[in-house]
C-alpha cells in the first residue's frame, strides 16, 4: 500500500511538472500504470487538446447547457500536508483553466468546505462570469438564525465574486424535522425564494443525506425544487447505510423518485469518497476486463452519469491527474447498457463481500506480548479479499467449497500460536496503530471466519 501510495505521489508530482500546457500533451497511461491505479494493460490515453466533456441541458432550467461533469470544490490541493494546510491558489488556478478549457462549467462549493469558497471564487472570476455556473449552498448546520444565514449568504456571494448564484442548494438534508428546523421554521425559505424571484438565485434545490421516507415526504411538501443533489454510486445503488438510522436508504430509489417527478438530479459521492478508485487488484481486474478504456474511476463515474435524470455529477479532484482522468471519461462518455448495469451490480457484491482492512504492514502494533502475527494475520485476510476468494459460511454462495479451501490453505501458512485465535483483546496495541484500525475486533472478526468455516 504504502510503496503504491509513494510511487502514486511520485506520478502526480510528474504530471504537475509536466508544465505550463498542464501536461495537455504529456502522457497520462505510463504514470497511472506505474502508479498501480490501472493494470498494466490498460488502454487508456490521454484527453486531447481539443477534447471538451459532454453536457446535458434541461427545459426546465431554461436549456442552458450544463456540463455531465461537474467539479467538486471541496478537496482541492493544499501547500503542504494535513486538513489546515492553506490550499494552493496556483495549483486550483491551474485545475480550474484546465476545467473550463475542457468544457467543465459547472463549479459546486460550499461555505462547510472550509476556504473553497474563496479559492474558487479567486480561481473563476479571472474568467468570463457567463462561462461558469456557481453551485454553493447553505450550510447553517450550528446556526439557522435567520440573520445567521443570511450573513453567511453574502459572504458567500463575497468569496465568490459574485453577484448572482446559478445553482443554490439548501445543504444536507437529513430529515423532515431537519429541513422545518434550518429552513422553515425560521423564516429562511421564503427568504431564499424572494432572492430568485430577483435574480441573485437562478435555481433552487437541496442535498439530501436521508432516507428513502424522508426523500418522500420532502417531495410531497408543496415546494418547488428546480434540481436535488442525492449520494448515487454502483455500491450503494441497492442499499445505502445510514450513519445514525436503520431507515432503508439507497441510491435507486432516490433517484427514481426524482426522475418520476421530472427533477433535474446532482449526484454526489460517485466514487465514494474515492474509495472506488482504489479498489481491489482482483476487482480492478474485472473491471478493466469489461470497460478497458476506462479506470475505476471512470468507470464508477460513467454508471452515476447514465441514467437520464442526472444533471451532473461531481467528482471532488485533487489533482490534476484525477481531473485529466475525468476529462478523458466525460469528452469520450458512453453511457452503460442494461447488460454493463447488471455487471456492475455484481461488482457491488463483490466489492461488498470481500472488505479490505487498512493494514499498510507498518508494523509499529508489533511485537503483541501474546504471540499474535498482527500484520500477518491481515495481510492473509486481505490477500484472499484481493483476489475476491472471502468465503462468506453464512450464505455459503458461488464457489464457496472452492474459496473455503483457498482461505483455510492460505491461513495455515501463519506459524503456530500466531494466528487470531492468540488474541486476548488486551488492546495494548490498538493506540500504535497510525491507520487506527479497531485490531482486536478485526481479529475476533477473523476468527469467527476460520471457526465458522469448520
Ligand atoms: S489486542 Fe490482541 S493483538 Fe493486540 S496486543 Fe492484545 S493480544 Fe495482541
Ligand atoms: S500498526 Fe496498524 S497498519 Fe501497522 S502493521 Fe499494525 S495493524 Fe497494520
């Protein structure tokens, strides 16, 4: 993890040097390649100069051409490590000339996303103000007192260097009682509505991070929403896990409830916090195998943008690698059929089967005062997830005699008194731990399995 991590640093600091053209021309395979990001075989190549991202354009929003990718402000590059490092005006100019040179034009931030607001404003207003859409929000997460957020309205507009928001969104709605609090109660709507009717918001809509019930009781409250940002990826389409409920929640059925009304849909988290772009080796095979030309980003990319209702989707880059590999998915998108669906939700059970514990094999938890091989232990689990072979003995599913046998081989290979069952949750090595996994659980997790599997 960690040689791949460096090697991947290594690769983008290559492609940022690669010049003032922004490597427009340098190529973007040989890098990713020996980054690990994609197989060796991969056949992906670079954007051309001339390549622009498709875009989409919606009646109800006056047919104004919005691009299908969309850029997600939020984690944008910053001088130096760690979240409170200053981000790096340069390097944002860069990613967002290269953007808008690409046909981008659709630019989502937040005042909860720390300095974007500033940065992206700083960044666009060396632009055409027509060239660009604004998306930025109302974040009044610790304080929905009406003068409280109309403060933060015009400090937005401020950072902006705007006098006018394209897209505004009443920012993550969790539930009905959260959307009466921060929005109703208070006065704020009518508020927000009267600045449409004027022009300083074009359009009106939310983000919501709530379950199926609540998308249906805010849908069936008489307000017109002209577009709704929603968490839409190939994993969580069949289900989605809630941080504080049990409430079935997933991504299918939010969008169609959105599609059936004829509302215009954002998505958000299309790689899931970029958890699926670095997925697997055995999953990036099977995915390079079906879609060569593109890498699991890509590929998690262009199942969000298919379906007909998405407006646009947001892709939160860091780089200028990521952004190029965007540009590439959008200025060749083709959307999936029925067929590439179905495999991808075969991918989601796969990926959903086979978890992979963060273990960089650092080995700082080690020695354990009870003999146990903690990063051994691990790197056996994690070998087998690779490979998609976890035997799961609970549903005994395809191939179950098969991968049962390859994991019980696999894990006989850890010297005596060495393996999970050695653990006695004594903890000591949790707090030295610098990916923070829980190792006791990990390892009681683990042993249940090898008992389990008899
Ligand atoms: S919790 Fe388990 S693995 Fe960790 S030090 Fe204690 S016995 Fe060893
Ligand atoms: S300290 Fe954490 S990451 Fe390092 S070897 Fe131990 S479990 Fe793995």
């Amino acid at each position: 993890m960690e040689k791949n991590s460096m090697t991947r640093r290594e690769a983008i600091r290559a492609m940022m040097l690669a010049g003032a053209g922004l490597a427009a021309s340098s190529s973007l395979a040989a890098p990713l390649r020996a980054a690990g990001v994609v197989p060796q075989d991969w056949k992906f190549t670079e954007p051309a100069k001339g390549d622009q991202v498709i875009h989409r354009t919606w009646k109800s929003l006056g047919d104004e051409s919005i691009s299908l990718l969309g850029m997600g402000c939020m984690r944008f590059p910053r001088k130096g490590s760690g979240r409170r490092a200053p981000l790096d005006q340069e390097a944002v100019n860069q990613m967002i000339d290269y953007a808008l040179e690409h046909g981008i034009n659709y630019f989502d931030t937040a005042p909860a996303y720390g300095d974007s607001e500033r940065a992206t404003g700083e960044a666009l207003s060396r632009h055409n103000r027509k060239d660009y859409l604004i998306a930025t929000k109302m974040s009044n997460f610790s304080n929905a007192e009406l003068g409280a957020c109309k403060t933060m309205f015009a400090n937005s507009l401020k950072n902006l260097r705007t006098s006018y928001v394209d897209y505004f969104l009443l920012h993550s709605i969790g539930s009905v009682a959260d959307f009466n609090k921060r929005f109703v109660d208070n006065g704020l709507l009518p508020w927000l509505q009267d600045l449409r009717k004027k022009g300083t918001i074009r359009h009106l809509g939310f983000s919501f991070h709530g379950s199926n019930a609540a998308m249906k009781a805010l849908l069936e409250m008489p307000y017109d929403w002209e577009f709704v940002q929603i968490q839409l990826n190939y994993v969580d389409w069949k289900h989605m896990p809630l941080e504080d409920s049990d409430e079935p929640c997933d991504s299918e059925t939010l969008y169609k409830m959105l599609a059936d009304k004829g509302i215009p849909v954002v998505i958000m988290e299309p790689i899931r916090g970029g958890a699926l772009a670095n997925v697997s080796s055995g999953l990036k095979a099977k995915l390079a195998e079906r879609f060569p030309q593109l890498s699991p980003a890509g590929v998690a990319l262009t199942f969000a943008s298919t379906p007909k209702a998405v407006m646009c989707t947001l892709s939160g880059m860091s780089n200028m690698q990521q952004l190029m590999e965007n540009v590439y998915t959008f200025s060749h998108f083709k959307p999936f059929d029925a067929a590439d669906n179905e495999y991808m939700l075969e991918m989601a059970r796969l990926y959903n089967g086979n978890p992979h514990i963060p273990c960089t094999a650092c080995r700082y938890c080690m020695p354990c005062p009870h003999g146990v091989d903690i990063p051994g232990v691990f790197g056996v689990y994690n070998a087998i997830s690779d490979e998609l072979m976890l035997p799961d003995p609970a549903s005994k599913g395809k191939n179950y005699k098969e991968k049962r046998k390859a994991f019980l081989k696999r894990y006989a290979t850890l010297a005596k008194g060495t393996d999970a069952s050695a653990c006695i949750a004594c903890n000591a090595c949790v707090p030295k731990c610098p990916q923070h996994i829980r190792i006791s659980e990990q390892l009681r997790m683990i042993h249940k399995l090898v008992k389990d599997l008899g």
